[in-house]
C-alpha cells in the first residue's frame, strides 16, 4: 500500500456536534481537509468514519499517519 500523503504536521481542531458523522480523509489529497472530498478515489485509501459522541473540540489527524487515526496521536512530531 502506498504512503498518504501528509496534508499539514499539526492536528485539525474541529468543533463536533454529538450525534453527527464525519468523514476523515485518510489519503492526504482532499481540498477539504481534515475531512474528505472523493479525491481518492482509484486509490488504497478509504476515508475513515468518525461518530461524535458529544459536542467539542476533537483534533483529525493532519499528518496522515496517527496510529489513533483518525485523531491525532503526536506521530507528526517524527516526521
């Protein structure tokens, strides 16, 4: 599988709402970053579900290689 590509070495902060989908970009290539665009598509990469539970601040990973993706887990920093 190839390597995604790494569309900023900081986390996204975003504010969720409980209840609501959103859709991780796990390719690095969306223009609609952290979240996903299609662009994709013809790839290994597949965006990554993520279910808000409560309303806050959760930080997507940016980097693309969080082993806790697709939140952030510090991994950016070793790259």
């Amino acid at each position: 599988m190839s390597e995604p590509v790494i569309a900023q070495k900081s986390p996204y902060p975003v504010e969720v709402e409980a209840g609501k989908t959103y859709w991780w970009c796990a390719c690095g290539k969306s223009a609609k970053q952290p979240f996903c665009d299609g662009s994709h598509k013809g790839s290994a990469f597949n965006p990554r579900e993520y279910k808000a539970t409560e309303n806050g601040t959760v930080y997507f990973c940016g980097c693309k290689h969080s082993a806790n993706a697709p939140l952030c887990d510090g991994t950016h920093r070793t790259l």
